[in-house]
C-alpha cells in the first residue's frame, strides 16, 4: 500500500516538472524570436514612401527648376520629380487632354486662367512666384546694327517665339506700346508675318518656345532674338543684352504656380506635390529663383 501510494506520489511530480519545463520552454521561446517583431521595427524606421511627381514648367525655367529639385531631394530622396519642359501653351493643351500632371509652373497668367476656368486647379492652390523681363540679344561678337527693339528691323534675321508662347506675346505687346505693330485685341493673336511686315519685312525665324529662341542666336542661326533675361544666365560669355525691355512696354511678365487635379494620383503623390510647392513657395527657394536672374518681387 504505501509503495503504491509513493509510486503516485513519484508520478505526480513528474508530471508537475514536465509541465514546469514545457511552460518554461515556452515562456523562453516567446522571449527568443524577436523576429516576429523585426519587420514591424524596419518599416517604421524606413523613410517615407517613395513617390513620383509630374511637374510641368515653363522652358525658361527648366535650368533653376533642375537647380531646386536638386535641392529638394537633398532632404527628400524618396520624391522623384520628372519635369516636362515646354511654351506654357504647348503645356496647358497637354493638360486639357489629360496628361498626367501634378504641378504646372507657367510663364504667364493666361495659360493658368484658362486651366482654372476649366476646373482642372486644386483650388486654393494657385500662387505668383515671379517676375522677368524680356531682352533683346545678340552673340558677343555680332556687329548688328541693333539696339533694341525699336531697332529690329535693322536686323537681317530675328529669332521670335510664335504668338502663343509667353515671351512671344511679350514682345509683341512692347511693339504694340511701341507704336510698329498696330492696335490688337489679342495679341498672341498677331502672326510672325505681321510682325515681319511691320519690320519692314525682315527675316523672322519662328521658334516653339523660349530655349530654342536662345539657341537660334547662341548658335548663330539669327542675328538677333527676344528672350527673357533669366534665360541669359549661364551664357553671359556667349549673348550680349541690347536692351532690357521695362514692364510698361511689356507689361508684368507673372510666373503662376498651381497644383492640377490628378485622378490618378494615390496618396503619397499628392503630398509630395503639397510639399514641392510649399517649397517652391518657400524664402530658401526665392533665394535661388534670384541667384538665376529672376525678379521674386511679387505679391501672391
């Protein structure tokens, strides 16, 4: 009797110390596979999502704009910004057919008016960032007989952006106020021809935006050309500005800034088009905008 009454005695504790070890080999097993957690640590210590953005920028702003996203990504890596340089005419018509966009940067205001009457801006977005000026140039070594623009049609050839391109439309207002071209409703809408005619019939090589403007001349291709004084940064060894024409003739030449409305976006797109264009927007910004020629003396 008392052998069977120890025999169970002995089972019970047996019992009772391989119950010990399992929990104890379980309590030690929770405590040595922190693995499980491991991913969890990694993605909150990773950046932020990495994204990328459409911005569509005026041409004369392609070297600053490259200039600035440099900048931009020092701090955010994870934001790839893709520019589509072009004439904000050229632009604002791919956005009314739908091309992916996230921010528009124009040269002027018109092209921003239209898009906005379209409903295609974010409201409460829109924003002027600069002013320029449009000059009149020559290669340095060129021995016209131009000094501007009331002097054009001495000029054997000029480089003219088209009617419908900003710079183009600058030039041909201050020509209006100038008294060679005639009166006009709209004059983007005054042909190169016209232009030509009211030269004197010079020779006008008409060019799709404000860079090729620039090159016409710096290559050599025309004697003289109408660009903005931005543009000239870079190539002070190669142009000469004739003349640096005033905001009365031409009027203020506003660069405005918009988010577009972008159905494809997700949202880490649409942050980080807000925070481009916070800093776009932002004082380290507009030091850089004036390093590059442009006047950032305007009211938003």
């Amino acid at each position: 009797m008392k052998r069977k009454v120890l025999a169970l005695m002995l089972a019970g504790c047996m019992a009772l110390g391989l119950t010990a070890c399992g929990q104890s080999k379980n309590e030690g097993a929770g405590t040595e596979t922190p693995a499980a957690q491991t991913p969890a640590i990694e993605t909150e210590e990773k950046a932020v999502e990495e994204t990328e953005i459409q911005v569509f920028i005026a041409a004369s702003l392609n070297t600053v704009m490259t200039e600035l996203a440099k900048q931009y990504n020092e701090k955010h890596p994870e934001v790839k910004i893709t520019f589509n340089a072009d004439s904000s005419g050229t632009l604002m018509t791919q956005i009314q057919e739908g091309y992916e966009c996230d921010i528009f940067f124009s040269a002027a205001q018109k092209q921003m008016d239209q898009l906005e009457a379209d409903g295609l801006l974010v409201e409460g977005t829109r924003a002027n960032v600069l002013n320029n000026q449009v000059v009149v140039i020559t290669l340095k070594d060129s021995t016209t007989k131009v000094s501007g623009l009331e002097t054009l049609n001495k000029a054997e050839s000029i480089a003219l952006a088209g009617g419908s391109v900003p710079v183009g439309k600058y030039t041909r207002q201050a020509l209006v106020n100038l008294g060679i071209l005639p009166e006009a409703e709209d004059v983007s809408q005054i042909t190169t021809q016209e232009v030509s005619e009211g030269l004197g019939g010079v020779e006008i090589s008409e060019q799709d935006n404000v860079s090729k403007v620039l090159m016409a001349v710096t290559e050599g291709s025309c004697e003289v050309g109408t660009t903005y004084y931005s543009d000239t940064y870079g190539y002070e060894d190669k142009v000469v500005v004739l003349e640096t024409v005033g905001y009365d003739k031409t009027g203020n030449v506003i660069y405005p800034i918009a988010r577009v409305q972008n159905a494809e976006a997700d949202e880490a797109q649409n942050k980080a088009a807000e925070d481009f264009l916070a800093f776009i927007l932002s004082d380290e910004a507009k030091a850089v905008f004036d390093s590059y020629y442009f006047d950032t003396n305007v009211e938003r």
